[in-house]
C-alpha cells in the first residue's frame, strides 16, 4: 500500500501543477481552453497505463475503459460501474502556479502557509484540522486554491484503475473512467455522453472529508421577480406613486423571515435572496429557492406565487411578476430505490477501516444531473477540506483511502 500512497500523492502533485480554473461567463465548453491541458495529459497517461477505448471529444469530456479480467459467470452479468471527477477549480479562486507543500505529521499547531503575507491555516479557524491529527497534510503556499476539488478525485482514480492495470490476477469486471470540465460552474453533466459512457451506475470522487457519501441533494430553482412601479413627482405624488421598491420590500416581508440560508441547515430547505435592485419605477428581486424533500419545494414555489397574486390584488394587477426557472432535483429518488449502489460503497468504505457519513448535501452535483439523465450516481469523498479557496488542504491518508474504496468497490 506503500507504492499507493506515493503514486497517489505523485499523480496529485502532477495535476494541480495544471491551471484549470473554469470561468462562468465563457458560453463555450469546456469554459476555458487551460482544461485542455491536462485533459490531454491525462489522456496520454490513460494510453501510457494501457487503458482502452480511450476517447476525448470536441467538449474535453475523456473516457476510458478498464476491461473486465474475470468471465462472467453464466446467467449473471457483472454491472459495469462508472467512476467521475472534474478536470476544473473554482472560479472563485487563482489556481495558477499552485504551489503545494508537504506538512509531515501533522500536530495540531497552526500552519504558516505565507510567511511574507502572514496567511495562517489555524485550527481556530478550521477545527477540522484536529480530525487529521499525526497525518500528512498538502497545504497552499496562501496565494492560490489548491485544487484537491477535484484533482484528488482525479488522482485517487488514476491510480486505483493503475493498480488494477497491474494486478491482473485480482478480479473484476468491467470499469468505465470519465473526467468531465466544467463542474464547478454548473455545466459538467450537461453535454456528458450517458450512452457512450454505458454504465450500470457510477459514483463522482468529489465530496469533501474522508467518509463522505452522499446521494441526497437539494431541489433547486431560481426566482426572479420584477416589479413595476409608477414614478410621479413625489410633491404631486399623492395616491398615484407606486414605488417598485418599497412593493418589493412587501414582497421580502411577505417571505418567511428564518429560511434563510444562514438560520438553516441538514434538511431545512430555503428562500435566499442574492441580489435586489431598485428605483421607483422598478425593481428586481433574485431568489434561489432549496429543498430536499420534493412536496416542501413545490410548496415554496407555490408561496411565491401566491405573494406574487396577493400583491397584485393590493396594487394594479400586473405590478408584480414572477418567472421560475428549474435548476436541478434532488437525486435520492433516482438512486435509492437501487440501493445496492449506496450499500456497495458502504461496505467498501467499512472494508477500508473508514465509517461512511451519509449527509445530505446543501447544494446539487453533477451526479444529481446525472441520474436523471439514467446514470444513477452518489457522490463518494475525495479528502480535500476548505475547498474553493487558500486554506484548501488534504491530508494524504484520505487520499490513500479514497483509493482503497474504489479499489474495494471494483473487486466486490
Ligand atoms: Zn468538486
């Protein structure tokens, strides 16, 4: 297990010396041509592993195959299972000239990551620093992200598919590999091939801590409510001004005032408010609405029109409008009526000595997309914390193990 652990953290090393940062306002994919990069070079290393069926396409989307070494018993065919993490990093942070470090046996004192700038990844700040107590930690240097969202993914797969590559005489069936860009601004699953990639079911290497499984995620949309007012010279105003903002204030008002995204958490859904603009002629209102369960979401849908109606019958009919846009439902009802695909991963997990934590997740992935486009799949941890950002570290050990679980869920 030594020789995982080195080539594990190697590959690692390798991938986040790539920028791969995706970029939201570019209407191409992948978003950005950097993610060609290491695209191909991951390619190249797929041919060099020995790998088959190797294909990237036009969208920087790269498949593989790890052929089956064990013939199927009669009557009985293996599932193919599928294995995914993203090519890309936030949006939110630098991830060029990535300079990562090696904290050996981590020992609960703070970590100096930027001498000059003073940057300081303390467990005041990160107690979940104190869950990796002995371990080895990859750390920033504080200038950049570090990029274990996903470029762990992305290693701890390589290197199990490399292993097995290697190890013929352990048997399994057939396995599929894809590295998809652009997960981080909400478009890796929509041009993914499904059919092409022809799994029974899969599993995306992106969650966080090790343990993580997640297969519940928000239903989600996206409101925008815009509101007509009538400006007249407020000297000469009276009974004929309607102010757009002050309706949208209403309208605010209206909402229930603690599901919010800061007063809630496990499976309380929400209404938040990302952007408001104003003047007295009109005024826009942009809401995010999220819920686990599908009949409390529809409700909360529902009570956005109803404000919208309600306001409507207080001032001109028309004042107010409200258009939903779907985003992404919550991908329990695909994935738990085959729950052998959430069990598979458990017992591989408890195999690898690690206790899996089943949470909800307070935001989609592109598995949720990806079951609904019929490819059933959780999300499986990669190791990195404090992702998107300067304080991002991973510890070794839970990389190691991310590749212990997939290596357990092959050979079951
Ligand atoms: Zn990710």
């Amino acid at each position: 297990m030594e020789k995982i652990k080195s080539s594990v953290v190697e590959r690692f090393l390798s991938y986040v010396s790539f920028d791969t940062q995706s970029d939201d306002a570019s209407q191409t994919t992948p978003s950005t041509h950097k993610q060609w990069k290491l695209a191909n070079a991951l390619k190249a290393e797929m041919e060099a592993i020995g790998l088959e069926d190797i294909s990237l396409d036009e969208h920087a989307y790269l498949m593989a195959t790890l052929p089956a070494n064990q013939l199927p018993v009669t009557g009985y065919q293996l599932p193919i299972i599928g294995f995914i993490a993203h090519l890309d990093t936030s949006p939110d942070m630098s991830g060029t000239n990535v300079k990562p470090r090696i904290v050996t046996h981590y020992d609960g004192q703070d970590i100096l990551l930027n001498e000059q700038e003073n940057i300081v990844l303390s467990p005041d700040l990160f107690p979940e620093l104190l869950n990796h107590l002995g371990e080895d930690l990859i750390v920033t240097d504080g200038t950049t992200l570090l990029g274990a969202d996903d470029k762990a993914g992305i290693a701890e797969i390589m290197t199990a598919i490399d292993y097995l590559k290697q190890h013929p005489e352990i048997p399994h069936g057939k396995i599929r590999i894809a590295f998809n860009p652009d997960e981080e601004i909400g478009r890796g699953a929509h041009l993914f091939d499904v059919q092409k990639f022809g799994c029974d079911w899969a599993y995306t290497m992106d969650g966080s801590e090790r343990g993580e499984l997640e297969y519940e995620n928000f239903n989600a949309a996206a409101a925008t409510i815009r509101i007509k007012g009538l400006n007249v010279h407020p000297g000469y105003a009276k009974d004929k001004m309607l102010n757009a903002s002050l309706i949208a204030r209403d309208f605010i008002d209206l909402l229930p005032e603690e599901e919010t995204p800061d007063c809630t958490s496990g499976y309380e859904g929400f209404y938040h408010l990302t952007s408001m603009s104003g003047t007295v002629e009109e005024a826009t209102l942009s809401y995010i609405v999220r819920d686990h369960d599908a009949q409390k979401f529809d409700k909360r849908l529902q009570l956005l029109q109803e404000t919208t109606d309600k306001l409507n019958k207080i001032y001109p009919a028309g004042t107010v409008t409200l258009l939903i846009k779907q985003q992404y439902r919550n991908m329990r009802e695909i994935v738990e009526p085959q729950k052998h695909i959430i069990e598979l991963a458990e017992k591989a997990m408890k195999q690898a000595g690690i206790t899996p934590i089943v949470r909800p997740i307070r935001g989609g992935t592109d598995g949720a997309q990806l079951s609904f486009k019929g490819l059933p799949c959780p999300n499986i941890f990669a190791g990195g914390l404090n992702f998107h950002g300067r304080y991002e570290f991973i510890p070794i050990q839970s990389m190691e193990a991310a590749v212990q679980v997939i290596i357990n869920i092959i050979t079951q």
